[in-house]
C-alpha cells in the first residue's frame, strides 16, 4: 500500500508542478509583453523585466489552485488511462483510499499556498508597485496613469508614487477648499518625508510650488521645504499602494479593522481577507471535485478532453467567485458568505459524485 500511496502521490503531484509551470510561463509572458508596451524614457526593459520577476510569486500564488484542480485531474487520468484505476478497485482499494493519496500533495500545495500569500508575495508585489510608480511618475505634475487620490478633512491629495513602507512619497498634489467648496490653495512638492518625533509627527515637503487664492488675486510661491501637518499615515498609505487582494492575510484583517475604526468601508479587504485565508479551503475541494469528475465520467477519455474539463471547472468557480464579490458589498451580506459560497458548493458536489461511484 506503501508503494501504491508513493505512485499515485509522485504521478499527480509532478501533473501539479507541469501545469503550475505552464501556467506560470504563460502568464510571464503576457506579463512582459504588457509591461514592454509600457515602456517609455523613465520605464526601460530592465525595469520592465524586473518588474515581471518580482511580481512572478504574485502569479504563482494566484495559480497554484487551478494548477491543483488541472493537476489532479490530469495525473488521476493517466492512472486511469492505464486501467490502473480498475485494477485498484479490483483489488478492493477504496476510492476514499484513493483520493487520500491524491490529496496528499494537495496538502503541500495548500501549506505552498499560505506561505507565499502571507510572507513572499506581498512584499516583494508592493516593492514591485512602488518602484514601478515612482519611475514613471516624473516630477511635475499629476500622473494619471500613476497614483491615488485620498481626501483629508478638507484637502483632496493626489500622490503619483508612494515608496515601499509608505514613509517616502514622489510627486504630492495638494487642493484644498473652504466651506463653500472654493479652491483656497493649490500645491505641488516634488517629495515627501514622514518625520516622526516623540511629541508628533508632520510630513516633510520638498521643493514645494504653491499658489493661493484671495478673491481676485493669485499668489504663487516657492519653499526649499515645508512642514505639512496632516492626518496621513505610512500605514495607510501602505494600504493604497497596491490592490486589496495582493496584501498579505494578517495585513487585511488589520486594515479592515483600521478602516472600520475610521468610520470608513472596510468590506473590500474584508472580502480579500476572507479570499486569501480560504484559498487552501478551495484548492482542497477543486482537488475532490476533480477526483470525482475523473472516477464518474473521465476515465477513457483523452487528456485533451481534460485539460478542457479543468478549464471549465476553474472558469465556472471563478465566475461564480467574480459574480458573488462584488453583490456582496452592494447588496450588504457577508463576505464571508460569498466566498464560502462557491468553495461549498464544489465541495458538496465532488463528495456527491465520490459517494455516487463509491
């Protein structure tokens, strides 16, 4: 039993490690071409190509589920093509028995899964961001490719490149208005610093361009350096530096709390927190619902006809995924419900099917 475990477990998991590279070698590529097109005179190929390298456990991370539910799938049906499958059952292996061995490389991938999404990918993917920003973002005027917008109190702020860590900012353009909703002052720094002090802490503005509007008269000046007092942390500039789903698992339970404790949204990264800490959950029942498929239906068919299947598979969870996020926060229901949702239902039907050719 000890050999057959050892079989089926190298035969599926070196499946897993084929499509995980086929995967990822497509997405790279596509992924080059895209930020080759993006290149200009601050953008060269060298930083498109290590913006890709830096962004690839990004992709690997985000893989590793289908590459699971197609691994499975494939390496079970080569076992199957070879009337292995029958000759198991003949010799009255359980099909429980079975799947339990499948599942065992599923496990490595699950734990590969947590590690990356929590501790590799998103630092290097926010490093990756925040250089990409910073060289193309210039130094004199609002970016708008690049950036993000935030309002405090009363200033609207755009800032075109925010540095890894959220203490070093490039580009910062500052509107701010009075009660009647009129443009009071307008400012353009070329950088920021965050200065923290044991009594306070102020952002640091460099080479600053300000004009100042008084009834009918503009006033413009010029500051080396000004000390800019506002309510604007590292750690939530941190949090718009790159898109919800590419922090890590602890990082969006903390900003979700952050933003609820603000009075602000904080849905979006709860629903990415939920997202992330299930995934290992979803890659186990793809893994059971490819399993089954293969025990029901898929024993002689061509691994072509496999590759399709899987395809299908991951395509219809993804939709199901895509379709249930975004109801969730304009509807109001949980997002936990909307994530579980799909991950359940393939769960239930893989062990539906199992029970059916047991």
């Amino acid at each position: 039993m000890i050999l057959l475990d050892k079989y089926i477990r190298n035969t599926v998991q070196a499946s897993m490690l084929v499509v995980v590279s086929m995967l990822t070698t497509l997405d790279v590529i596509f992924s080059m071409l895209d930020q080759m097109a993006d290149t200009d005179e601050y953008f060269s190929i060298q930083n498109a190509v290590t913006f890709v390298l830096l962004t690839t456990p990004t992709t690997v991370y985000e893989m590793l589920p289908f590459a699971a539910l197609g691994g499975a799938l494939i390496g079970l049906g080569i076992i199957s093509s070879n009337n292995e499958l029958v000759v198991m059952r003949s010799a009255g292996i359980s099909v429980y028995r079975i799947v339990f061995s499948i599942l065992k490389p599923t496990f490595f991938i699950m734990l590969l899964s947590l590690f990356l999404g929590e501790f590799i990918s998103p630092p290097l993917e926010q490093y990756a961001q925040s250089n990409k920003a910073i060289q193309k973002s210039g130094v004199s005027a609002i970016s708008p490719e690049q950036g993000v917008w935030q309002k405090i109190d009363n200033e609207f702020i755009h800032i075109n490149a925010i540095a890894a860590g959220g203490r070093e900012l490039y580009g910062i353009s500052r509107y701010v208005i009075d009660e009647n909703r009129q443009v009071t002052l307008t400012s353009f720094s070329e950088s920021a610093s965050y200065i923290e002090l044991d009594d306070g802490s102020y952002w640091e503005l460099q080479d600053v361009q300000e004009s100042i509007f008084g009834g009918s008269e503009i006033t413009s000046q010029e500051y080396l350096s000004q000390n800019w007092l506002i309510s604007l942390s590292p750690e939530l500039l941190g949090v718009l530096l790159v898109d919800p789903d590419e922090h890590s698992i602890s990082g969006l339970y903390s900003f979700a709390g952050y933003f609820e404790d603000q009075g602000l949204d904080g849905d979006v990264y709860l629903m990415a927190f939920w997202k992330k800490l299930l995934q290992p959950l979803s890659t186990l029942f793809l893994v059971i619902l490819a399993s089954s498929v293969v025990f029901g239906h898929l024993r002689q068919v061509s691994i072509g006809s496999r590759v399709v299947y899987s395809i299908g598979i991951a395509l219809i969870f993804t939709i199901s995924q895509r379709i249930l996020e975004p109801a969730s926060l304009l509807y109001g229901f949980s997002p936990l419900l909307a994530v579980m949702t799909p991950i359940i239902i393939c769960g239930a039907l893989g062990i539906y099917i199992l029970k059916l050719v047991r």
